[in-house]
C-alpha cells in the first residue's frame, strides 16, 4: 500500500472491504455465541421478572438501513441446512472474500465440508432469497496458510479466506480492492 510521511493510506473501496470484514467478523461471532448449545446440563437461562425484552424500532444499531442494490457485491453464505452463517464480498467474476473463522466454523462447529457452502449474490432482504442476482456452490477454499483459530481473543490475525465459485457471476458488480 502507498504511504505518505510513514502512514498507512487507503484507498476507500479498501477501507469498505476491511469494514465488511469487521462487520462479517462481529456478527459471525455474535451468532455463534447465540447459537452454541449449553455445555454444561446445569446450565439454565432465565427470563426477567416482568417478561420483558428490550424494544427497538429497527435491527440496526448506530447505523441506518442500505438502500435496495447499495451493495450489490454483498455474499451470504449458507450452510447445507441453509442457515445463513457468515458473509462476504465479491472481489472476481467467481472469487469471494470472505473471513477465515466462517470457513474453519464450517468444519469445527456445522460439521460441514467447506465445499459444501452455497452463496447467494445481490441479496438485499435476508427473507427475499428468491429475489438474489445469483447462487452458485464452492469448488475450492482457500484458507490464509497463518490462520490460527486457536489465538485468543475477537480479532485474529490473517483471519482471511478466498472461495472460489462453481458458477460464475454474470453483470453482477464487484468490489474493487485497490485503486491502480
């Protein structure tokens, strides 16, 4: 990357890649924290006195709402169940990036092949998967060579990962890393 007087430059569409992944990141963890089974059968969840919940107007916190092909690059993954996992960014005609903890929770936490992923392109409303510019399965994942799930904490380094799709996208918008 460029540097001027010694600091990191970015261009903006590569700052948008690294928020995508933050953001894939986040709520990867956030979901399989909320979905992981209780390890311990002495484990009990327990409701408030008064039964209630926390009310909001809106599922999106301290950010507004995308507009309709905002982000038409936007890749969901699915698992064989089709449960939406984890997410993504077209970078090719039939590349994603994506981050590696989606692929490593594939095989340690799904029990799935990674091979097994199923993406959908272009999805603007997670329950309007019908109305998605693209579907294609994964013929080949390519998990950074210094991943390490084992590292503690949120953020882990080279926490990276390429698929490769079996069908490529057709007219269908990429994000564009670098800036020549």
């Amino acid at each position: 990357m460029p540097t001027k007087n010694n600091k990191v430059c970015f261009s903006k569409s590569m700052g948008l890649a690294i928020f995508v992944l933050i953001l894939v990141g986040v709520s990867t963890f956030l979901t399989f924290q909320l979905t992981k089974q209780p390890t311990s059968t002495n484990t009990r969840a327990s409701v408030p006195a008064n039964n209630s919940q926390p009310k909001s107007s809106s599922p999106i916190i301290g950010g507004e709402l995308a507009g309709d092909g905002e982000f038409p690059f936007y890749v969901v993954l699915l698992d064989t169940d089709g449960f939406m996992f984890c997410g993504g960014v077209l970078i090719g005609d039939d590349w994603v990036l994506t981050a590696g903890h989606c692929i490593n929770g594939v095989k340690t936490i799904f029990k799935h092949d990674p091979l097994d992923i199923e993406i959908i392109v272009g999805l603007d409303h997670l329950d309007k998967k019908l109305m998605a510019l693209h579907y294609s399965g994964v013929d080949n994942v390519i998990l950074h060579e210094n991943y390490n799930d084992s590292t503690s904490g949120l953020v882990k380094k080279y926490d990276i990962a390429l698929l490769h799709l079996i069908n490529k996208t057709d007219r269908i918008p990429t994000l564009s890393l670098f800036n020549p």
